[in-house]
C-alpha cells in the first residue's frame, strides 16, 4: 500500500468518526446560555453580617452550598420588587427541579434598614414563597457588598418622608454555592415597560449555569 492510499485511508476513518461523533453524541445546547451576562472570573464577597427575616444571623456561609438569585430591593418598592418577585416565584417550582447537589434559593437583599425590620421583612417575603430569604442590614454592611456584586442603590430623597423611596438595580444576581459572584440577569430597559428580569429567561438558563 503506497503513503498516498495510505494517507486517504486515514483521512476517510477520521471523517467517518467526527460523522458518528456528531450524531451519536451531538454537542449539547444545554451547556449554552442565552441571557445571562455571566462574568470573565467569579466575584469573591466581602465579609459581611446581616439579619434575615426570622431576626437570625446571615453571613455568607448562608450563601454556601446553593446556587443563590440574589436581588436587590425594599419592601416598600411600588413596581420593580414586587413584580421581580412575583417573576421568581412563577418559576421557582421549575428551578427546584433542576438536578444538582446544590438547590436554588432566592434572596431578597433589602437596601432600607429603616423600615425593612426582621417583621416586617418576613410578613413581605412570605406573601410570595415561604422557602424565599430576605435579609439586611447596617449600610456600612449592605453598600460594599452590593457593589461588590456589581449592584448599587442610593436614597432618592431624605428618609425624614415616610414615603421615601430607593433607587436600586433591578438585575437578579447569580451566587455560587462557593458564595462567588457568577454574573447577573439584566432587564431589558424598553420604554414604557418594567424593567424587569424576567422568570423563562432565568429558568431557561439556570441548568446551563449550574452544569459549570
């Protein structure tokens, strides 16, 4: 056999095996992600100490050995809370469904110590799931660990209204069960419409993310 029927030989094998490759065990879609704006390298958090909604500590070893969606709100927010809320917990039955080691939890980050107390905070959070978390805290404790998720929020007006309100993000944090920033779900900002993440996209991702 000559080096050129040889070499064709060759080829036509390695052909027929990327061919049955392919069709055996086609690439899998379920790896991608379509909405996710997951970050270069994972978020270490700071050291933080807050209190949740049953008045019990919450540190980042809460954070540890879920996949966390963190969000960031006020029980007194007219629109984006609420509907963002409302938003996860359509959907939360489908995320416990997704085969991992590490479940999914929801977490409310409440950016108004004020008027957001422990009570007040389990009353809110138990009208949409009462397997959903909110916590907060000291702004000293909540300003760098918002940011440090690359959210914000600032006081819109002075807190001596009783009607203030809160500018915040609206985007749903992913936290590893590491209790590592991943990257985020970022609304669309249509004119005229909520800026809201939205619940399909959200589910629709979440396998792939926590297959990584």
């Amino acid at each position: 056999m000559s080096r050129l029927q040889a070499g064709l030989i060759a080829f036509v094998a390695l052909v027929i095996g990327v061919v049955l490759a392919i069709n055996i065990a086609p690439p899998s879609e379920n790896n991608k992600t379509q909405h996710v704006n997951l970050y270069p390298q994972v978020r270490a958090l700071p050291d933080f100490q807050l209190v949740d909604h049953n008045n019990q500590s919450f540190t980042s070893e809460n954070l540890k050995g879920y996949w966390s969606l963190v969000f960031v709100g006020y029980t007194y927010c007219p629109d984006i809370c609420p509907t963002t809320l409302a938003e996860l917990n359509n959907v939360y039955p489908e995320l416990q469904k997704i085969p991992t080691d590490f479940p999914v939890q929801v977490v409310l980050l409440s950016v108004d110590p004020k008027r957001d107390t422990p009570e007040r905070l389990n009353e809110y959070i138990n009208f949409f799931h009462p397997d959903f978390i909110a916590v907060s805290g000291e702004h000293s404790q909540l300003f760098p660990l918002v940011r440090a998720m690359g959210m914000m929020y600032s006081m819109s007006e002075s807190t001596d209204n009783p009607n203030y309100l809160v500018d915040h993000s609206s985007s749903v944090v992913v936290v590893n069960p590491n209790a590592q920033v991943v990257g985020r779900f970022k609304p669309e900002f249509v004119v005229g419409k909520l800026p809201i993440s939205e619940g399909q996209k959200i589910l629709a991702d979440m396998p792939a993310i926590m297959s990584q």
